[in-house]
C-alpha cells in the first residue's frame, strides 16, 4: 500500500468517525483537538507525507475502532502507535 493511498484510507476512517480535517499553513505541525461535540484534526499542509500518516494515526488511536472495517496495514498503524 503507498504512503497515498495509507493517508487517502486514514482520512476516510477520520470521516467516518466525524473528525473535521483541516489543512493549512500553520507554525507546527498539527494535532487533534475537540471544541464542544466536534473533533477536529488540524494539519500543515505543507508536513512530510510521514507526518500526515503520524498525525492521522495519532487522531484515530484514541477512537473506538472495533465497528469500523481497517485495512491489515491501517489496523497495523494503529497497533504500533497505541503500543508507544
């Protein structure tokens, strides 16, 4: 699976679980956050295609992931990053 196709996958599963994705020029790198009932994930657009998977993976790991359909690769990602 590409690094594209890893983000493209990730964005949706964020989608899904109602995270609102930005993408901007901004001094850092990004996070996530929740302003009242709304997750946001806010990102540089201008971060590394690994900073983009690292920052998606992070948003997620903290969801509940167990109704939603992931890839073994995506499933993997977020594995790997609860573990650290």
């Amino acid at each position: 699976m590409k690094k594209e196709e890893i983000i493209v996958e990730l964005v949706r599963i964020a989608e899904r679980l109602g995270i609102k994705i930005i993408e901007d020029k901004l001094l850092r790198k990004g996070g996530h956050c929740r302003v009242f009932t709304i997750k946001y994930l806010i990102m540089d657009k201008r971060i590394s295609t690994n900073d983009k998977i690292e920052l998606l993976v992070s948003a997620l790991k903290s969801q509940n992931l167990d109704d939603i359909y992931l890839t073994p690769k995506i499933r993997e990602l977020c594995t790997l990053e609860k573990q650290n």
